[in-house]
C-alpha cells in the first residue's frame, strides 16, 4: 500500500480519517461475510484510490465508512469518532455533518432544481449549512461558488436535471458532496460512465476541490488507470481478508 | 435546555424540508397522481354531499311542522295521527267531537288551536277543512310562516287556499273554479259536482305537504256535505250553494286539532289531562317526538348508502396507497441520495408519508370545492323543488367528524408505502440501484 507523503499542516496531530480494525461484513441472509478488513487505516487530508473487481464488496466498505451500514463485528472509526459505538440516528447525523458521497450515477434527486440538489446536505446538517455559511456568506452562494468551480455555468443551473449531460450530473453530485467542507468524501465509481477525456477532467476538479476543502478523498473504481492521479492507492483484494481466499 | 431548544429547532427545519420535498415530489409526478386525488375528491364530495342531503332531507321531514306543541285526535297509532294532521294523508275514520276540540280550546294554558278534517281530496290532492288561523299559526322549517303567493285567505263559504304544488300542476289561479272529490278515491261518482269552491289564493312552496294539500274552511266541509250521509249524496235531496247558509255549519267532529300552548312547560299537563279525557278516548301527540319515530321506519336507506360511501372511500385511499408504492420501485436511487446526505430512515417514513398526506389533502380540498361548487349550481333548484335548503355554510359536526375520519383513515393509509420505503431505505445502504 502506497503512503501519502506527510503533509506539513495541523492534520498530522488530527486523528486519521478513517481506522478499521478486525471488521467483518454480511448482508442479511449471507452466510459468510463479503467483508473482513482486519486493519486498514487512512489518514487524514490522503487521497486513496481503492481498486477491485466487481461484486468484491467496494460499495459494502464505503456503506460501512459513510454509517449506513453496521459492521457485524470489529471497530469503524471515522475522524476518531467510532460508529460502531454510535445509534442508527447519531450515525445518520455523523454522516450528514462530516462525510459527503458520489455515486457511480443517477445522482440527483430530478425533482429539485440543480442548486436545491447541491443543498440537501446543508438541509439535513446545521453543521454543513454553518460551514458553506462560514465559507460564502450563504449556504446559496457556497453552492453557487462550487457549481463555478465545477465548471457549471449559471445559464445551467435552472436546467431540469434530466437535461443535464452525465459529466454535468456527475459534477453537480460532486459539488453536493463537497459542500459544508465535509471531512471525509467518498465517491463510489463517480467516472466509471464518462469517456475517458471526461473522466480526467472530472477527476482533475474533483481533486483540485478536495485539495481546497482539505477533504480526505476516498475514491473507488474498478479502472486501475486512474491510480496515477492519486497520493495513494489500494488494491481491495489485499484489504479484504474475507475467509475462502 | 438550550440544547433541547435547539435541537427541536433543528427538527422543525428537518420537517419542514421534508415537506417541500414531498410537496415537489408530489407535483414531479402530477401527472400520475392526478386521478388518485380526482377520486379521493370525488369521494369526499360524495361523503360529504350525501350527509349534507340527509341533514337537510331529515330536518325538512322532522321539522315539516314547527311551532305546533301538540297534535290532539282520537285515540289510535300516535303516528297515524301525525299521517293525519301533518301529512294529511288516510280518510279519517276515526275522528274526535267538535264539542271536545272546544273545551281544549278554551283552556286557560292553550294559546292558539287549529283544527283539521279530512276526507275530500281533488285530483288525489287532499282537502283540509280547517280555520284561517291555520295559515298564520303553521310553522315549518326552524318557525318559517307560510306566505301566500297569490290571493288572500278564505274570505267567502266556498274559497279554497291550494298548496304550491298543487296550483302549478293545474295552472290554478286566484279565481279558479274547482270540484272536490268525496274520500279520497277521486272517483268520477262521488264529486261535489253541485257546490264549486273558487280559488281564493296560493301559496308558496314550503317543501313540506302543505304544498300538495288545499284548504277550505271548516264550514265549507260541513256545507259540501249537508246532503250526503254515509259516502254518498242523500238521493232527491239537493241544497244549492245560496241554500247552505241557512243551515247551521257547525261540524261534529274534526280529525285532529293542532293546539299551542302558552308555556311550552305545560304541555306535559295537557296531554295527562287529554288522556284522562272523560267523554271519549283522545290522545296527544309531540310532533317533534313522533316525526323523529316516523323518520326512523323509513330512512332505512340511509345506512346503506353511507356503506356504499364508505366503500368508495375506502377505494380512493388504497388507490392512494398503491400509487405511492408503485412509485417507490423507481425512487429508491432518490432515497438513498436523500440517505447519503445524512437523511435518517425515519425521515423517508416522514417523507413519504407527508407526501401521502399532501395528495389527500389536496383530494379533500378539491372534494369540498366541487361540493361548494355543486350546491351553488344545485341549491336554489332544491330548495324550490323539494324544499331542501342546500346551501353554503361552514361545515357541521357531523361533517367535520366525517372529514376528520377521512382525514384520519388516509394517513392510516399512508403510512404503509411510508413503512415499505423506511424498510426500503434500512435494506439498500448507499447501494440502492434503480
Ligand atoms: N443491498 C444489498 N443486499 C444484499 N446483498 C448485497 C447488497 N448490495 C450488495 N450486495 C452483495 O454484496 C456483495 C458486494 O457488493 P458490492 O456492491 O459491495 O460490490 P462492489 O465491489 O461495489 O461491486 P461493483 O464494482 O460492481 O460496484 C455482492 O455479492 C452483492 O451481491
Ligand atoms: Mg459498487
């Protein structure tokens, strides 16, 4: 596994962003578990890459990180908070105040307009809307200023969401994630439905954004080519020990 | 407390957030949606209708007469003697002694009394002999007076006062000449051929039997019968309409005498006494009581078409419910986007349930407009016709609990694609795919 090189700011005294240790998963009705990562550590300010094949429990892991799912056994602690010990709710709230998630696709809710889409974190979290606040004056302009970094025109932004293309989806999603500068981001296969020179672009701003947040990045794919762009990567493979292998 | 203060606030914004979710997500899907409200608003206008037409049908039959304390006839079925007087229907063969309805009169606690005799009908409408105060002293409907439309009172022996209903059917007018018809068979045979009466005015519609009914003086009753004696006219004894007034028109007997009392307290008193009746066996009847005994046999009905009501209710709440857990299958991705965000799976019950809610709000809004709009439209042609008086009025307690049962019913009903989403949301994590 690739270390990040430290990084000469406040974070190194912070606790890691993200520590499991002897951490097992089953869906219900699985017999044996599809996850068991008995030590992976990640810290703070990094921008991992994981790699795996598919079906090999990527999303089961970030489903653990982000506190929508239970670990069956061992401790999850995310920006030293440890979820295992937390409540349904509280892990809820974790979530909503220090971690922002990118899907593979289909992002958005197409009900909403795209700047109603950029806020729902900071309608479900005081914390993000006092941050984006902190940071732009509103939580509006906040997501104004991201959707500008993103490369989003304003002439977009009244567009429906179906209208848009699958890159601009993908960056509204990610300016979504990116709002109220949560600690953690994590983004589950985010370019695997772009071409390949919108894939790097995408990624390009992705990181520039996290860089300006001071977000740790945990990025997932199944396309090893991407690695080159990230302070480290991670073969899944390696990570999860699961019995039979 | 500061904290708790706050932390309430907060859940307050959540809700409210939650609610314009479900408001847009609602309004996203109009179109799909639309024929769920259209039914929950049809049933709801047809609830609400039906209990508003039975309200009004029950009071304008219970309250056909008004302001009467008792109804005072020979001893028989109570309501056979309400059938008499209020409704004017039956041959009165069983009637009380003039001589009995005088003594009530002159009782120092009786304020007014009118009397009634049946038996003569014309055309199948039936005629009441009765006084001229029956037109001043006769309330229906919460103590509304009868009016005349046309013409006065009877002001000669052989007047007659029609009812509404019967003037329009046979376009009388004040100064029409009419033939009674003896009992109530209308059979050519048995008419008052020899002694015409001239319609002396008309009344307006009341809704109530008054307006199927016509009126002549007692007098004029005794007089069309001076030479009849047991249904039929006394063969070669013929009396011309000037001979009449030379003979004495008292009458015998009545079939029923309406009687008001000056306190409303002393009608207990009075009906004791009339049972006691010494010269012959009477009874006195409360209107109010047996109207609402009458209402009873024949309102049967009633309970079956609220069922049926009910059941449309029923249809337009599960098709409520389905369409919203049609819905959820393509909304999961939307779901756990909202779960990612930091939405618990409690707040997608909210969600999903508010947005069930909103829908049968709107339904029942839309059902109140079209019931407005419907008695607007429909109104004044009831109340003309039937006498039912449908008008716009805030709601009444027997709707309001009917709404509120709806209302209660359909967030019952939402609650179960709410329920299915929360199970949804638990089940998917962050993985739900579309
Ligand atoms: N909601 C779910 N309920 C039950 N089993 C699930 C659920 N989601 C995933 N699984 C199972 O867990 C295993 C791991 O799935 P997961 O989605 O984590 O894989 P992945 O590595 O993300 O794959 P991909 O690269 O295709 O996204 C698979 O066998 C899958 O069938
Ligand atoms: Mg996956």
């Amino acid at each position: 596994m690739v270390r990040a090189e430290p990084r000469l700011s406040s974070e190194e005294a912070a606790p890691p962003a993200v520590s499991l240790r002897a951490v097992s998963f089953a869906w219900p009705g699985q017999e044996n578990p599809v996850l068991h990562i008995p030590e992976l550590t990640i810290k703070a300010g990094e921008r991992l890459f994981i790699f795996g094949p598919s079906g090999s429990g990527k999303s089961t892991l970030l489903g653990l990180l982000s506190g929508v799912l239970t670990a069956s056994e061992g401790e999850v602690s995310v920006q030293g908070t440890a979820l295992h010990k937390l409540g349904g709710a509280a892990r809820d709230r974790f979530r909503g105040d220090h971690v922002g998630v990118i899907f593979q696709q289909f992002n958005l809710v197409p009900y909403l307009s795209i700047l109603e889409n950029v806020l729902i974190p900071c309608r479900f979290s005081a914390r993000r809307a006092a941050r984006a606040a902190r940071q732009a004056g509103s939580a509006a302009l906040a997501a104004r200023n991201l959707l500008e970094c993103l490369d989003l025109r304003a002439e977009l932004w009244e567009r429906r969401v179906a209208h848009l293309s699958v890159g601009q989806q993908q960056r509204v999603a990610a300016a979504r994630a990116l709002i109220g500068g949560p600690e953690l981001l994590i983004a589950d296969e985010p370019t695997s439905s772009l071409d390949a020179d919108r894939r790097r672009d995408f990624l390009r701003l992705l990181l520039r954004e996290c860089e300006n947040s001071g977000s740790t990045l945990i990025f997932v794919s199944h396309d090893q080519g991407l690695a080159a762009e990230f302070s480290s990567a991670a073969n899944f493979e390696e990570l999860n020990r699961r019995a039979g292998r | 407390m500061r904290n708790l203060t706050a932390a309430r606030a907060a859940e307050m914004i959540r809700f409210t957030y939650l609610f314009f979710l479900a408001g847009k997500s609602a309004w996203n899907r109009r179109g799909t949606l639309l024929l769920v409200v259209l039914s929950i608003a049809l049933s709801t206008t047809l609830l609400l209708g039906l209990e508003r037409v039975r309200t009004q049908v029950r009071e304008s039959f219970v309250q056909a007469v008004s302001g009467v304390d008792l109804v005072v006839g020979a001893r028989g079925g109570d309501m056979q003697l309400m059938l008499y007087a209020v409704f004017h229907l039956g041959g009165a063969t069983n009637n009380m002694s003039w001589k009995s309805a005088l003594s009530i009169a002159a009782r120092p606690d009786v304020a007014w009394s009118v009397p009634i005799s049946l038996g003569d009908s014309h055309n199948g409408y039936p005629v009441v002999g009765t006084s001229a105060d029956f037109f001043t002293r006769y309330r229906f409907r919460g103590g509304r007076e009868l009016q005349l439309a046309q013409g006065g009172s009877f002001s000669d022996l052989f007047d007659v006062v029609t009812g509404s209903e019967v003037a329009k059917k046979h376009g009388y007018v004040p100064g029409s000449r009419i033939i009674l018809s003896h009992g109530n068979s209308g059979a050519q045979l048995a008419r008052h051929e020899d002694k015409p009466f001239v319609v002396s005015g008309v009344l307006r519609p009341t809704g109530t039997p008054v307006d199927r009914s016509l009126y002549i003086s007692l007098e004029a009753m005794e007089a069309i019968h001076l030479n009849w004696q047991g249904g039929a006219p006394i063969r070669g004894l013929e009396i011309r309409p000037d001979q009449v007034r030379k003979f004495n028109l008292e009458p015998k007997s009545i079939t029923a005498l309406l009687v008001g009392m000056k306190s409303r307290s002393r009608v207990f008193a009075l009906q004791q006494d009339i049972r006691n009746w010494k010269e012959e066996a009477l009874t006195g009847v409360m209107p109010g009581v047996a109207m609402d005994q009458i209402w009873r046999l024949v309102s049967t009905g009633e309970q079956a078409l609220f069922l049926v009501s009910g059941l449309v209710i029923f249809t337009g709440l599960a098709g409520l419910a389905s369409a919203i857990l049609a819905g959820l299958g393509e909304r999961r991705r939307e779901l756990a986007i909202l779960r990612s965000a930091g939405a618990r799976p409690l707040d997608i019950l909210i969600l999903l349930a508010c947005e069930g809610f909103l829908l049968l709000c709107a339904g029942m809004a839309c059902g109140l407009l079209l019931l407005v709009l419907l008695l607007l439209a429909l109104g004044p042609t009831l109340a003309d016709s039937y006498g039912i008086a449908l008008h716009v009025s805030p709601p009444g307690t027997g709707e309001l609990l009917l709404l509120g049962g709806i209302a209660a019913a359909g967030f019952l009903t939402c609650l179960i694609p709410a329920w299915r989403a929360y199970r949804l949301s638990l089940a998917d994590g962050l993985t739900a795919s579309t």
